[in-house]
C-alpha cells in the first residue's frame, strides 16, 4: 500500500523506488526460473546469441510460476491498482538480459494517452557506473517529455561514434541504485536510461496497463496493440507473452480472469 507521499512523488516524477518488497528466499526462487528462461531463450534463438545486446522472453508459463504469479501478488498488483484504479490490467512479466554497458535515453511510449506503469526488478545489485536504472524525474509529463526529443544525445544502444551531444552519463538525472529485491515503478513516459552496464545485467519486468476510459485512451490502446505486435516480430520471441497454461487460468482467479478477457477482447492475445 503506497502513502499519500508516495503517489505525490509517483505523479510529480512519474516513478517510485520501493526497496525491499521481495525478501532473499524469492529472489532465489527468481534467479533460478531466469535462468531457465535465459537458458530456453538461447537455446531457441535461430542465430548465434553471441553477444546480442538484449535478450527478452516472456516469464508467463508453467516452467516460471512464481514470476508468472507476480503479475497478481498484491505487493505489485496493489500499487498498479492504487496508481491506475481497481480495473488496471495485468499484461506481461517478462525476463531482460543486457549484454552491453548501456542503454540509450529513451522513453517506452510517446502517446500521453498510453497511460501504464512498468516495474522493473534488477536481480544483482547496480549502482551509477554499473547499470543501474538512470530516469529524468518528471520526464512522463509534456512539455519536458517532448522537450527531450530535441536534446541532441550521444552514447547510442548501436555505439555509433557520435562526437556531439549529451553521453548517458552526462543527463542531469536520478540514479535508482538498487538491490535485489528492490522494485523501481515506472510511468511508460518516463525517460529511462542506464549506463556502465556488465555483459550479463538480470532484470525482471512486470506491466499493468491503464484500462481505457477516453476515446484518445481507447485510440491510443489500439495503436499499442500494432505496436506490441511488432516488438514481440523485432525480439524474435518462440513462444506467446501469454501462455496457453496461464490462459487456461487454472487456479480460476477472478482477476486474471478479467484480465484475460481484456486481453482477447483488445487482440493482445492474437498479438501474441
Ligand atoms: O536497464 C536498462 O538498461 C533499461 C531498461 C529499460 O529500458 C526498460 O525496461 O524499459
């Protein structure tokens, strides 16, 4: 349960540090079902893994149950719906590995109407020169969200050598240094960035998305869709974000329930 303090600073900075929320015996539970699903991953990956700046799978089927499960822990689920109201949906929990030392200053969505929060949970602890998660606090609001665009930016994901314009490092912005355990919330506006990254960085994410109540939301939902669709093509996945067994809802909870048939209804699944 969040405080009144924690969302003010949520909607002022447009994301909240929790620390702690997952004890040691969890995160052990979590090292394991990441690596089975790096471990799947490589193995299915048509092309040599090399040194492949990221990799993504979707953590939602019956071989990670208690990354699959964090999707409706209350610890997480309760924010989302403190955040973004009792109809929030659950939508993804994925596993992230970065094998290069830096992500580029980007935001996760442009539209204002897209409105969602990602919680990011970084399984080895990170500091400023070691890939910990860099935000631009305030950066999900217009007009510094749109102002950024316009800030020439160097130290690019593809490591061309641009010789002009800002590093990462070098953004005035707020360092989320953090422990296993530690959950960093998210608004999908918020400029985020990291840099000093090793080449095995462990990252687990979970998405709620704001159920749309205008037109320009329901607009901007089904743009989302053509987009998630070619993002889940561009990543290469093998395997649906949503599982037949997590579809399947087997322990017939009502939420995911509804969470469920808001993804059929919006064509997230046939995205898949
Ligand atoms: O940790 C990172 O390098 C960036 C994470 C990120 O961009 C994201 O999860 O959207």
């Amino acid at each position: 349960m969040l405080t009144q303090q924690q969302v003010t600073q949520w909607e002022t900075f447009g994301f909240l540090h929790l620390r702690g929320v997952l004890n040691a015996d969890e995160i052990e539970v979590i090292n394991a079902e990441y690596d089975k699903g790096l471990n799947k991953t490589r193995d299915l990956m048509d092309s040599p893994v090399g040194n492949r700046r990221q990799l993504n799978w979707p953590n939602m089927g019956p071989d990670t149950p208690f990354l699959a499960g964090l999707l409706e822990d209350p610890r997480i689920c309760g924010v989302a719906e403190q955040l973004f109201g009792d109809d929030v949906v659950g939508v993804a929990s994925n596993g992230n590995h970065f094998a290069g030392d830096r992500t580029e200053w980007h935001p996760d969505t442009h539209d204002p109407h897209m409105q969602g929060v990602k919680f990011a949970c970084y399984l080895q602890p990170l500091g400023s020169e070691s890939g910990a998660l860099r935000v631009i606090p305030g950066s999900h609001k217009s007009p510094l969200h749109d102002d950024l665009f316009r800030v020439p930016r160097k130290d690019s994901n593809r490591r061309q050598e641009e010789q002009t314009g800002l590093g990462v490092s070098e953004f005035p912005a707020h360092v989320c240094r953090s422990e296993p355990g530690d959950l960093i919330a998210f608004n999908f506006r918020l400029w985020h960035a990291s840099w000093g990254g090793t080449s095995d960085r462990r990252m687990c994410s979970i998405m709620y998305y704001n159920n749309p109540k205008t037109p320009e939301e329901e607009t901007a939902n089904r743009q989302m869709v053509a987009i998630v669709r070619r993002v889940h093509e561009g990543l290469e996945w093998k395997e649906p974000q949503h599982s037949e067994h997590w579809l399947s809802n087997p322990q017939k909870s009502e939420k995911r329930q509804r969470w469920i048939d808001w993804l059929r209804r919006w064509e997230y699944v046939d995205a898949d």
